[in-house]
C-alpha cells in the first residue's frame, strides 16, 4: 500500500511539474504577442506527438464506441492544458493521501 500511494505521489508530482511547465510556455507567449494565450490539451497533444493522437481517437472508436470521443474526450482536450494537469495532480495526490488516524498519534 505504501508503495502504491508513492506511486501516486509521483504521478501527483509529474503531473505538477508539466502544469507549471504549460503555464511558463504560456506566460511567455503570452507576454511576447501582448495577448492572453492558453494552449488546449489536444494542441499541446497534437504539437507533441500527432501520431499518438490519431491513434487514440481510433483505438477509442475501435475499442469503446464511435460515439465517446466527441461528446466525452473531445471537450476535455479543448480546455487549457495547465489547468487539466493541475486538476490531474490534485486528483493523483487525493488518491495517494493517506488520512491520519482519528484517535491521534498517540492511539493504541
């Protein structure tokens, strides 16, 4: 179990760490056009690695449905990559939290 949740604290600290990294690119972008520029997942994605994102939209056609990826995965990758990542480091770190005892450290 120990194991486990520090694997989700890396994921966590991953997750983190390519949030901050869009959000750098972004401010300096946004800094050099004079203008407020926030890049999508699926342009991140697609800037990245377009071959990948081919083949996800095929395999999830293929493997699921032909219907999930429009109303389902096409909306998440249209929202700003920094925000999705920090969502996805809070959910990574929730899922590794380990809650204190309710009696203390002190308990039996």
């Amino acid at each position: 179990m120990r194991l486990l949740r520090a694997f989700f604290h890396f994921l966590s600290f991953a997750a983190l760490a390519a949030a901050v990294l869009v959000g750098t690119i972004d401010a300096i972008q946004s800094v050099s056009s004079s203008d407020v520029v926030l890049t999508s997942l699926g342009n991140a994605w697609l800037n990245l690695d377009p071959e990948s994102l081919t083949l996800a939209e095929l395999s999830a056609d293929d493997y699921m449905s032909a219907d999930i990826w429009r109303p389902y995965v096409a909306p998440v990758l249209a929202q700003p990559a920094g925000v999705i990542f920090l969502v996805l480091a809070l959910l990574f770190w929730m899922v590794g939290y380990k809650r204190t005892s309710f009696a203390g450290r002190f308990a039996a």
